[in-house]
C-alpha cells in the first residue's frame, strides 16, 4: 500500500491527515507490510541471475508471505557491498541482462564515500525518487503539527548537486541526492507543499559549490521575508555555508542594494537565473547591513532568525557523524528550534522523526515498513575479549522487524526495490522504543572500526565522545572546535591514536596540553585502558591544524566528486592524500601525559 491518494491531494491540512493517517496504518500493521514488501520485491525480481542461484525452483507467486519471508531468509545469504560489486559493475558497463531486477536499471547512484573512504555504485530507479518524496511529505506533515508553516512561503536549502556522468555502458551516474534534485518528484513536492526553494535549478546544479552557496545565500535573503525554513540534507552544509556568508555578507548586501552579482559568480547559466530573479532592493541591504554589523560583535550568535524573522526553524541531519556541528547551528540559529532530518541512505530511505521538537541528541527514527524490507543483526560488545582482535561486536542471527527488542544495539540489512538482497548496511542502531509496531531507531555510528592500534576497539561514537569531553575546555578561552579528524598510527612503535583538531580561538599551549591529556582519559574501551597502562599503545598526539584545513579536505573530495549535500568529514582515515594535507597543515603537536 502506498499513500498515492495522499501524496496527490491537495491543500496542506488535507493532505499532511492522508499522510499521517496512512503511515499510522502501516505502522500498526508494520510486520504484515514487511512481509508483503518482501513479496513484492521479489515477485518482481524473481527469476534475476543474482536470486536464481538460490530460487532457482521455488515459485514465489503460490506462496504464502510468511512461508516466503523464513525460506528468504533461510536460503540468501547476508551479502556487503563488496558482494554485489561485481553484479553492479556490469550493470554499470552496459549488461541489460536481469542481473539484480528486471526493471531495466538506467541510473546509479553513488554513495558520499566519505565515511568509507570510496564511492561507490549503487542501483537508482523511480522508487528512489518516490520514497523520497514521500518521506519528506511524511516529515512534513508531522513537523507542521508542531511548527505550522504558511502556504506560499520559500525554503532556503543549501543543496548541491553533483555533476551527472555517463559510465562505460552509457547509466547516468551521480550522487542520489543529485538524482532527486533532477526528478519529477522534486517539482511536484514543491507544488504540494505550496514552498518553494529560493534558488533555481541553475544554483542548485551548477556544480561549483562555492558560487551555489554564494548565490543560495543571496536569494535566501533577497527573499528573507518569504523563508519559513532553512535546511540543508547533512548539518555540515549549513554551517559551511553560515561561515561563507561571515566573509562574504558585504558583497551580498551589495548585490541586494544594486540588483547585481558579484564577479565571483562565473558559471554563465548560474548568473543569468540569479540574475533574472533579483532586482535592487535598498532597504533590504542596508537592514542586513545593520543586523550583520551587530551580530559581528556577537560572533554572529542568533544570526539566522534576526536576517529571517518568519523562519520557524532549521532543519537537517544532525545526528550520527553530523552531531558535532549542531553546536555552532545552535549558536547560529539563537533560540529558533532544530530540528533533526530523516534518517536514510543511498541505498534505501529507513526511518522519520516522529518528533520533531526533540533534541538532536534524543531524536529517533521510526522505520517506515513499505520502503524496503528490513532486518536487523543483533549486536553485543564485548568489553574483556582480548583476543578478538578487530572485531568490534559479537553478531547473533538476524532477526526480522517485529522481533526487534528496546534496548538493544542491531546492524541494519536491506533488501530493497533496487536489486539489493539482504545488504548489510554498516550502521549500528539501538531500538529506542516502538511507534504502533514499527522501531523507533536511535542511530548510534557507523559499524566499521575507525581506530584501533591492537586489542583497542574504538568507533566513530567513542570518538566524538572524547573529543567532546577534551574541547570542553575551549569554550571557557572563547575558543570553538571548527572540525576533527584522526588516524591510528602503527608505522611509529608503539601505535598510538593521532586527533587532528582545527580551532577558532586563541588558546594557551598549556590548555592544548590539557584538552590533548583530558582525551586520552577519556577512552573508556578496555582494550585501550590496558594497553595504554602497559604503553602497548603510545601517549595520543593532539595536532592542531591551520585555519582552512578542512576546507582544503572538502575541496579534496568535491574535486574527486563528491557532492557537498552528501559530505561527512570522515572522522578517521589512513587515506595517504588526506594525511598528506593534515600533516602539512599541522602547526602545533601534543602528547597526552594522561597514565604517565
Ligand atoms: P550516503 O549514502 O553515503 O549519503 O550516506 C548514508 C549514511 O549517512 C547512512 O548509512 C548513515 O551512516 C548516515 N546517515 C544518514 N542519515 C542519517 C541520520 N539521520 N543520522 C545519522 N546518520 C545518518
């Protein structure tokens, strides 16, 4: 059951109820619509080459979805991305056999990379685009309840999309945020939702971040008025975009006051669309003058609700990897209300924020049961195995999305419309709580490992936590961690972890000394306890690196193609180019004299 009704009817109220009251109904029957989904993928798959070699005699259509689910589950195995890889590839190089679906696949997708270090391919079809957009109107209709918004108004989003290419067998490729951004889907929730973006196609798609987020900007305020709301896919865009305008606010004011555009627009289609929008508007720039000589002196604090006063609030992905930059959103955004984004992937939209007036920190997810089949990989850490090695959770048998138990930390699996069978995702989620039958999913990081040095397990959300508790200390110096990275080095013996920090601020050595000690400490895995006692694992080294450093790794990405609405600052990496720009950049080093 899809909301087809809802998503086709008109007129905000009418339609947020269709859309409420639908998910209502699929919630409360969420492990029935499991079931079907998974029927439905694969009678419509049934018979592709990647499912024949275990379906090859089964007859999926007289079978009953219960019977279906459990001979699934029994009979494919779990498969990473490096399974399928090969199967996508030759999709990619022009094979039109049913390799995964039987809808011919024509686009594929490519996922940020950021966080694994590699992009790569994943299938795209209309039901992409479609889940999309209903669960923006699904988030919509439930943030409307507690922040309603005018129809007619406009949406400052700070969205970019990536350049589209063709591969070797002629699929178009591009970021799935790229594909949206060029859909049908996205035309037609603007016309629903009766909001509209401020900026044209020719921003959004002009492949130049800098000038997009230039022009973004210039349009937000030329119709400041109009903004109900400001957003962005991942936190890190708005707060990039925040720091663009502190350096660049005079020459928008200029262009508002005259109706011109700054030479450093240069895309030719990019500056006529700006262009044909904008006229001179005087009072406008000189009151966006006045606001921005104030906020200056308060270090831009409450900066977005004074330049738009009927924005309700900001939203965007603020958890997971996104977390650390919702500080300087807070600080931007003054006392306007965050709110946290949906949580989603390439590979398959999972769940929405029921509740939208929670903190970052608190948000949960409900999965949506009719996207994509689900299945969740139970998983127990295990805080005195030394001899594990790298493995970072003991994993008990999947179980479906009915079976999920609160309290409990699972992987996500997939199985979804584009041709991936019980693809494991990577990320680690606890369930939170149950909305009608469907979880509520907390996200909790990415599965992979990021340091360890020998017994040491340490993961993405260990990492923000101590790098939380060691930059508390700034604050109290008017000093603010801009970004962080790190690196586990095991070329020096013995191995220690490296955290890169760029700041803002002026900040005594001594304290740097103590943030660098106070991180150390605050490692609480046992692995790295006892090896640090026995300096099996060296003192951490805190480098700080020159203002602009990771302008300069996004840069590094964005020229590799990457697409600035799908970026994460990977919080490790032992990529040789990256490390290469940190190390350059690094102006002062510490080592923590934490257990000496
Ligand atoms: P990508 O497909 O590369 O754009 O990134 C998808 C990944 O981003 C997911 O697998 C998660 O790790 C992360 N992600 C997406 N949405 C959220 C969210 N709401 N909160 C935290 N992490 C998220």
């Amino acid at each position: 059951m899809e909301p087809a009704q809802a998503v086709t009817s008109n007129g905000n109220g009418s339609y947020d109820y269709d859309i409420i009251s639908w998910f209502d109904s699929v919630s409360e029957n969420a492990a029935m619509f499991q079931r079907e989904t998974l029927h439905r993928i694969l009678e419509q798959n049934y018979g592709v080459e990647y499912l024949k070699k275990w379906f090859e005699d089964i007859k999926i259509q007289e079978m009953d979805a219960c019977a279906l689910e459990s001979l699934y589950t029994s009979l494919v195995p779990l498969a990473s991305h490096a399974d399928l890889e090969p199967y996508i590839q030759r999709i990619a190089d022009g094979d039109t056999a049913p390799i995964l679906t039987h809808q011919p696949i024509t686009t594929l997708s490519l996922s940020s990379g950021t966080t694994e270090g590699r992009q790569k391919f994943v299938p795209f079809t209309r039901h992409s685009s479609q889940t999309t957009l209903q669960i923006f109107m699904l988030a919509a209709a439930y943030r409307s309840r507690v922040y309603p918004i005018r129809n007619g108004g406009r949406i400052l989003e700070f969205i970019y999309s990536s350049k589209q290419f063709k591969t070797k067998g002629g699929l178009t490729a591009g970021t799935a945020t790229t594909h949206y951004y060029a859909s049908e889907e996205f035309k037609i929730k603007q016309e629903k939702t009766k909001l509209f973006t401020c900026s044209p196609e020719e921003v959004i798609s002009g492949g130049d971040y800098k000038q997009s987020t230039y022009c973004h900007l210039l349009l937000g305020l030329f119709f400041s008025y109009q903004v109900e709301f400001i957003t962005s896919t991942f936190a890190y865009s708005i707060v990039q975009a925040f720091a663009s305008f502190e350096e660049h606010w005079k020459e928008i004011c200029n262009d508002i006051k005259e109706g011109t555009l700054s030479s450093r627009i240069t895309l030719p289609r990019m500056r006529k669309a700006v262009l044909d929008i904008i006229s001179p508007n005087p009072s406008l720039a000189s009151q966006i003058e006045e606001i921005c000589e104030e906020s200056q002196a308060l270090d831009w604090y409450s900066l977005i609700p004074k330049l738009w006063p009927n924005a309700k609030y900001v939203y965007s992905i603020m958890t997971g990897s996104m977390q650390p930059y919702s500080k300087k959103l807070r600080h931007y955004a003054g006392t306007l209300p965050l709110v946290s984004a949906e949580y989603g992937s390439t590979e398959s939209w999972i769940g929405v924020n029921l509740d939208p007036s929670l903190h970052p920190k608190d948000v949960t997810f409900a999965v949506i049961p009719t996207f994509s089949y689900f299945e969740f990989i139970p998983l127990y850490r295990q805080e005195q195995d030394w001899t594990s090695g790298a493995v970072d959770f003991i994993e008990d048998k999947p179980v479906p999305l009915s079976q999920v138990k609160v309290g409990q930390k699972y992987e996500i699996v997939l199985t979804t419309f584009t041709g991936l069978y019980r693809y494991r995702l990577g990320d680690v989620v606890e369930v939170a709580g149950f909305h009608n039958g469907t979880p509520k999913l907390n996200f909790i990081c990415r599965r992979k490992l990021i340091l360890t040095v020998n017994i040491d397990k340490n993961t993405e959300k260990d990492l923000q936590l101590v790098v939380e508790r060691g930059s508390q200390l700034l604050s109290k110096y008017r000093a603010e961690l801009v970004d962080f990275t790190s690196y586990a080095d095991v070329v020096h013996q013995p191995g220690h972890y490296i955290i890169y920090w760029e700041i803002k601020g002026d900040v005594e050595e001594r304290v740097l000394g103590e943030c660098c000690r106070e991180m150390d400490a605050s490692f609480v895995d046992h692995g790295y306890v006892v090896s640090r006692r026995t300096n099996s694992i060296g003192p951490l080294e805190l480098c700080i690196v020159e203002r602009g450093t990771f302008k300069k790794i996004l840069d590094h990405f964005i020229g590799n193609g990457a697409a600035l609405s799908q970026f994460k600052t990977p919080r490790c990496t032992s990529n040789q180019m990256l490390l290469a720009i940190l190390n350059v950049c690094t102006i002062k080093r510490f080592r923590s004299t934490a257990y000496s």
